[in-house]
C-alpha cells in the first residue's frame, strides 16, 4: 500500500458515503476512483497483457500506484497519465528513490484532453465514464499501438465484444469491431475495489487492426447510426420511414449539385467520428416482438419522393436486405450494404 507522511483521522461516514481511504488519501466514487486493491487480480491482469520487456506501457488513472508498481517491473517503462494532482504526489513520493524512478513518468492531466506521445501498450483501470471516448481516442492514435488491456464496467465491456444475435449488439459493438480485435479476459467482482463499485467489471484486450478498412468513417457511422436506431425493425421498415427518406434524398440532390463530392469523401479516415456512444448504453434490447405494425404510418412517400422511394427499396432487394435487422448484420453485410448504396450516390454524411 501507499503510505503518506500521516494518516488522518477517518470521519465519521454514514451508510452511502462517497470516500473511502488508502494512506491517507481519500478517494471518490463519483470521481471514478476505484482503486485495485487485490494483489492477485493484478498479477492476473499484467500476465495476460503480453508484456515485453522493451514495451513503453501507458497506464490511464494509476491511483496510488499497485498496478503501476507491476507494470514497471514487466515492461521498459510506464507513462502514467492521472488527473487528480493529490494521486499524482502520491505516485511520484512511492517510486522516489527506487530503481524505478527513471522509468516512470507521470503526467498529470484529463487523458481525454492531453496528446499522449508513443507507447506499445496499454493497461489500465480506467474511470468508466469515460469509456467510450478514451475507446475510440486510443483507437484514433498514431502510430498504431499493439493492444490495451482495459478495465470496464462489466454491461459497457459485453457491449464491446457483442456478436450478431447478442442482446447487447449496437452501435457500440459494430463500429469498435470495425477498427479492432476484442476479446474478454475476465469478469472482476467490485469486491476486489476500494471503494467498491456498484455493478461488477470485466478486462477485455483491444488490438488494433492493422490496416484499417477503407471506409469513410463518418459516412460508415451515418448508415450504423440509422440501422441501430431501431436495430429490431427489418431493413426495408427503417427505410421506408418519411423522416429516413427525406434526409437521404436531401444528401443525394445536394451531392448530385456539387458533383465529384461524393468521390472525395472516399478517402476520410477521420475515427473521431465514431467516438460519440452517450446513446449506445441505453440501446433497445430485443425483446423478441415483431414491431412492424409501427412503421406502416410512415409507409406513405408520395409525390416527388416515390421515384426515390422505390430507388432505395431496390438497393435493399438488390443485397437481399429488405427483410434482414440490424440487430442480426455483420461487419462484412454493413459493408456490402454501404457500398450497394453509394454505387447508387446514396450516402450517409
């Protein structure tokens, strides 16, 4: 444990109290300040890494400093970036004066804010709030790193490696697949926390893909966002909807005016783009209903639109996807999907 100079007396604290100690320093729950305090997790942890004895590791929120003291020792050194400069004292007073001293720097400061320089991997018990944006802010760096090893909440992690069929297959799921390789190493209790949290936890290794697809980031995530939006409809419902109509036709007049746009979007690769899942952990789940019923008011495009109406129904028959959901597609169906349509000038962004 890290030790501080002098130990404060505890105050009194009633039932849902929002600190709790180590060495003196108190720590926030609504901070995200839950810090490892099971040695043999982290020993657990570090093994399944892969760390190599060269490897630059970058640690996102070392607390006091268990996990950190592991990561030295397998690795070259450890770039720790931590926001709260009172973890940030206590971290440089334990390594002070210890081999270790020229191994470790701290950085203190938002990592969703801070250019974080290179490093090979990853491993980190991160706050969870931010764990979408520092998901997709990791996957956006450059160069590429070989994999992170990350503590999430345990429903926020089942999201990231949720296959076709899966309850919790979203947005989330498709557009992280997309950019990398996911796999879960293991469900954490919130026993094994200090404070303990109030839902469990689960490590997953994220690896790169190595190159990346070439897809127009921001035009892939329009057609997710659209499909998801009612990932339990059939295609050719979400399609027919006025409101999906009008803001597809809009984009094909307005790329049809411009001319030769549509050809430069190719080449975006702006990963940014998809960092942005607030919604994705309130996302339906199939409850097995055949919601069909809903959509025959909006099944009524008529006037100028028909012809475009008829024209995107034809790019759903053309891939076979009038009658498939989202909920079901894979990486490889989204892609023929996006492609069937911008062969025909229709685009997402």
């Amino acid at each position: 444990m890290a030790g501080g100079k002098m130990r404060k007396e505890k105050p009194s604290r009633a039932a849902g109290s929002n600190k709790q100690y180590q060495g003196g320093i108190s720590f926030h729950k609504s901070k995200g300040q839950h810090i490892l305090k099971n040695p043999l997790l982290v020993d657990t942890i570090v093994q399944k890494s892969g760390i190599k004895s060269t490897d630059i590791i970058l640690e996102i929120g070392p607390g006091t400093g268990n996990l950190t003291k592991k990561l030295l020792e397998a690795g070259k050194s450890v770039i720790a970036v931590e926001l709260d400069p009172r973890m940030v004292l206590e971290l440089t007073r334990r390594f002070q004066g210890t081999p270790f001293s020229n191994q470790l720097k701290v950085i203190q400061g938002d990592v969703l804010k801070v250019d974080l320089p290179y490093f090979d991997i990853c491993v980190a018990n991160i706050p969870y709030q931010i764990s979408s944006p520092l998901t997709f802010k990791l996957l956006a760096h450059r160069p590429v790193f070989r994999c992170a090893v990350i503590m999430f909440q345990r429903e926020f992690a089942m999201r990231l490696v949720a296959q076709p069929g899966d309850n919790l297959y979203c947005r989330l799921s498709v557009n992280t697949q997309l950019l990398s390789r996911i796999s879960h190493l293991l469900k954490v209790g919130k026993n094994n926390f200090r404070p303990p949290p109030k839902v469990d936890s689960s490590v997953v290794r994220i690896e790169p893909r190595k190159p990346l697809p070439p897809v127009n980031f921001k035009e892939w995530d329009g057609l997710i966002r659209l499909c998801f939006n009612r990932k339990n409809k059939t295609l050719g419902s979400v399609f027919r909807q006025k409101s999906v109509l009008s803001l597809l036709e809009k984009n094909y007049k307005t790329l049809q005016a411009l001319k030769g746009s549509s050809e430069n979007m190719a080449g975006e690769m702006d990963i940014s783009a998809l960092g942005d899942t607030s919604e994705d952990m309130s996302m339906e789940i199939d409850d097995g209903k055949d919601d069909e019923m809903e959509v025959e008011e909006d099944d009524e495009a008529g006037g100028d639109g028909s012809d475009f109406k008829a024209k995107i129904i034809g790019i759903l028959e053309q891939g076979d996807f009038e009658e498939k959901r989202s909920s079901k597609l894979t990486q490889v169906d989204f892609l023929y999907l996006l492609s069937l349509f911008n062969k025909a000038g229709i685009h997402f962004s």
